[in-house]
C-alpha cells in the first residue's frame, strides 16, 4: 500500500521559504525603488526549474558563500507566485487578477515551467473570458509569442471564428505576428466575407512596410510587388486570395 504526504511535504517546503533559514542564494527582482529580495535555496530551485539551475551555474559565490542573481524584469507579484509554485507546488489563482495571469505565462514559459504555464492559459480561459475579449487583441498577438501557449491560441481563434471584427476592427490589428494572421486565414469557419479578408491583408501589408503609400491608388507596379512578397504566406493560406492578385 502507498500514502502519499504531499500537502504536508508542500507545507514544510514553503514554511522553508518564508522563515528564510540556511538559504544560500539571494534573487533580487524588480527595479529600484521597487524591487524585492529574495532568500532562497540552490537545492529547491536546481531540482525544480532547470533555467535557474543554468542561471545559477554560471554564478560565482561570493565571499559569504551566497549566490546572488537579479530579474529587473519580472514583477515582485508575478515572481512570488513562481516562488511559491516552485517550493510548494501551490498558485492561489484567485489572488492574481488576469493581466498579472497574462505576464505570469510569459514568465513561467521563460523560467520553462510548463506545469505552470498550462495552468495559467487554463485560468485565463476559464475564469478571465471576458477580460480576455476586452483586451484580445493584445492576448492575441501574445498567445502567438510561443508554440507553447496553444490553449491560447485556440480559444482565441474560436472567438474569431465567430466574430471577426473583434481583431480586424483593433487598430492594434496591424501588430499582430504574420504566424497569428497566418493562423485566423487557416479557420474552416472563419465568418468574414473573402473581400474584407483581402482588405485586412492589404492594409496588414501597409503597415509591415513603412515605405509603402497608405493611398494604393498612387502605387507603382514595384509597390504591388512589395506588398505581394511580403504577404506570400498569407495569401497562401488562404488560396482564394491568389484571385485577387
């Protein structure tokens, strides 16, 4: 018979982050005047995240036999939940709004945390849905960062699906990564008139190239050849926009 003691194993390794003792590396995270220290332990962090184990084998001791390695660009919110997902295996979602859910997948994707990163794009579909339509063309463009964020990218691309103009009527629209754009032309059940999808594609294409005329009336055959190589693999994508070529 086996028995399983991981929520007393959970506590006891998180009362060992907080009361601090025998800890031999210090994390400095933030910005001065915000920024925080952290008192932390080499042996949880090599056995838990394998990017601090790389961080912190490139890392001297100092006099004090104490490691000390700094993130300025990770919020102190978002590292204590990394931290005390790291020790304890615990994230108290409901204590974190959606914008620090958003940056916390970012992070843990970068500290290659993919337990944690699953659970973050969960809780951002579940519980953030409409907060995530408020703000979707920024969760969008970030959904498409990483081939790990496909929960993401599923969600979204089904709301788009259904409602088009919640991407092509952003000004943010024209920001979004070719890969994103690419993916929303490969939907089956992509409800957008295939006119108003080759509009989208050439104003997208305007914005890439900075150099071409908002006024397509005054483009020179160069300029259309600008604009079709650059958007090749949308078009592509999407076989019937060869038609309009």
């Amino acid at each position: 018979m086996t028995m399983e003691f991981f929520k007393k194993l959970s506590n006891d390794l998180t009362n060992l982050l907080e009361n601090e003792e025998d800890y031999n590396v210090l994390i400095e995270v933030g910005q001065m005047p915000n920024c925080q220290m952290f008192k932390v332990h080499s042996i949880i962090l090599n056995s838990r995240c394998f990017y601090l184990r790389e961080k912190l084998s490139k890392t001297l001791y100092n006099e004090k036999n104490i490691k000390k390695i700094s993130f300025t660009n990770i919020s102190i919110t978002n590292f204590e939940v990394i931290i005390k997902y790291i020790y304890g295996g615990i994230v108290l979602f409901n204590k974190v709004d959606a914008p620090a859910i958003l940056d916390l997948l970012i992070t843990a994707n970068e500290f290659g945390l993919e337990e944690l990163g699953n659970a973050a794009q969960t809780q951002l579909v579940e519980k953030h849905a409409s907060w995530i339509r408020r703000n979707f063309t920024k969760v969008y463009r970030t959904s498409f960062e990483n081939d790990n964020f496909k929960d993401l990218q599923k969600f979204c691309n089904n709301i788009i699906a259904k409602h088009p103009s919640i991407i092509f009527d952003s000004e943010d629209f024209v920001n979004i990564s070719e890969s994103a754009f690419v993916s929303l032309l490969k939907l089956d059940n992509l409800n957008m008139d295939e006119g108003k999808i080759w509009d989208q594609v050439i104003r997208w294409g305007i914005a890439q190239n900075p150099d071409l005329d908002s006024n397509i009336t005054q483009w020179s055959n160069t300029n259309f050849l600008t604009l079709k190589n650059y958007t090749q693999k949308l078009y592509a994508s999407y076989k019937i926009l060869s038609n309009y070529w």
